[in-house]
C-alpha cells in the first residue's frame, strides 16, 4: 500500500475528481481527512471509502473560502490523526489555465522545497462530474470525448489513481510538475488542453 499510514486532507471531496481521489486513497492505506459542502454527498463518499478498506475517516462539512473553516480542518486533523502529510485541494476553487496552473505549481514547490514539501498538480482531460455537466452541453461533452485520442472520458478514481502515485514516496524525487492525464486530448487539441 503506497501510503500506508500517510495522513491526507482532500477539500472537494464530496463528488467527482475530489470523490475518486479519496476513494484511491482509501484504497492505499491513507487516513482521510474529507471536507465539502454537501453532508449527504459526503456521507456517500465515506461508505466508498469505507467500504474500499478505510475505515476511520474524518469529515468536516463547510465552506473552504471561509478562513475559520480552513482552520478547523487543520485543527481537527491533527487532533484525530496527530499529523498532516498531504494536502488535495480539489474543491473547484482553484480552477485556472494551464499555463497558470504551471506556473502557480512551479513557484509553490520552489517556496516549500526547503521545507521539505512536495508541490505537484494534475492537469485531467474530461472527467464527468456535477461540475461538468451544470457547465457544458450534452454535446459539448460528448465533443471532448471525440476529440480525446483514447476514445472515452477519464473516471474520477483513473485521476486518483495518479494523485496517489505522485503523494507517495515512489514520487519522492518529483516537484514542481503538471502531470497531464488527458487521454491524449493535448496531442489532438491542444486549444482544450
Ligand atoms: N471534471 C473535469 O472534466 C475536469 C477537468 C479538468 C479540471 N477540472 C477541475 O477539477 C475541479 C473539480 O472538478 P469536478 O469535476 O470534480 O467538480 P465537482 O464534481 O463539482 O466537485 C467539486 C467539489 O468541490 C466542492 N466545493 C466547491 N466549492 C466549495 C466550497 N466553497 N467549499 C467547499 N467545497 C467546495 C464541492 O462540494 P459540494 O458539492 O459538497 O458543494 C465538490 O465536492 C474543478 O476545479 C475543475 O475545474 C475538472
């Protein structure tokens, strides 16, 4: 198990990519620390992960704009599970270009590389989701998965899967990288990448 015995808060975690990313977690032996708006849908992903082997997992319902909030997150995890080793931050508030995001990857891990901290981000193709379909049309969604070489859309855990390798210590010599998982999408159309 990759991250046996890590310590992980993953904001977001109530649907989509955040869901798949706990799921994968769960999976590898993590502690988690889930956080979204939705209790319900949070509950949900609690049984996933639950049911994928984890069984004490940490929930704060809330919103993360709000700086109490993110203090109580911190706070109540390291309460429970006496550290943290990892930080998802996949709730949707951190939603920019891809050269921002590079850029934004890049500068965070050099600032935190003295403290022994890993920066990484993830770059996906298309990934159904709530997200996906209260912004795009039917057609607009099917035309990413079209245009994506592999010839389907990427299931939230498939992204996990990735955000796991890059937390664990197989990645221990890696910072400062935008891992793409498009399925090829930037090869064909690089203009959605
Ligand atoms: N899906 C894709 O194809 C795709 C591809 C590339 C990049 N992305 C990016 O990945 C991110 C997540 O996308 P997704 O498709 O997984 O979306 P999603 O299914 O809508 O999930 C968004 C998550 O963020 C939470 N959230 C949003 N605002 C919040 C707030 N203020 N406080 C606390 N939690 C908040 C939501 O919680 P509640 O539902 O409980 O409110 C939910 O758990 C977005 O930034 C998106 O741009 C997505």
């Amino acid at each position: 198990m990759a991250l046996r015995g890590k310590v992980a808060i993953i904001t977001g975690a109530s649907s989509g990519i955040g869901a798949g990313i706990a799921v994968a977690f769960a999976k590898e032996g993590a502690n988690l620390s889930l956080t979204g708006r939705k209790q319900k849908n949070l509950e949900e992903v609690v049984k996933d992960c639950k049911k994928a082997g984890c069984q004490d997992v940490l929930t704060n319902v809330g919103d993360i704009t709000q700086d109490a909030f993110r203090r109580t997150l911190v706070d109540t995890t390291k309460k429970k599970f006496g550290k943290i080793d990892i930080l998802i931050p996949k709730d949707g508030l951190y939603t920019m270009s891809k050269a921002a995001l590079d850029i934004f990857t890049r500068y965070l891990a050099h600032e935190l590389v003295s403290h022994g901290v890993r920066v990484n981000s993830i770059n996906p193709g298309y990934v159904p989701s709530q997200l996906g379909s209260e912004v795009m049309t039917d057609e607009l969604q099917q035309s990413l998965i079209n245009a994506t070489p592999i010839g389907r859309a990427a299931t939230p855990e498939e992204v996990g899967h990735i955000v796991v390798f890059l937390a664990s210590d197989k990645a221990a010599f890696v910072t400062g990288e935008c891992f793409k998982a498009d399925g090829g999408l930037s090869m064909t159309t690089p203009a959605l990448a």
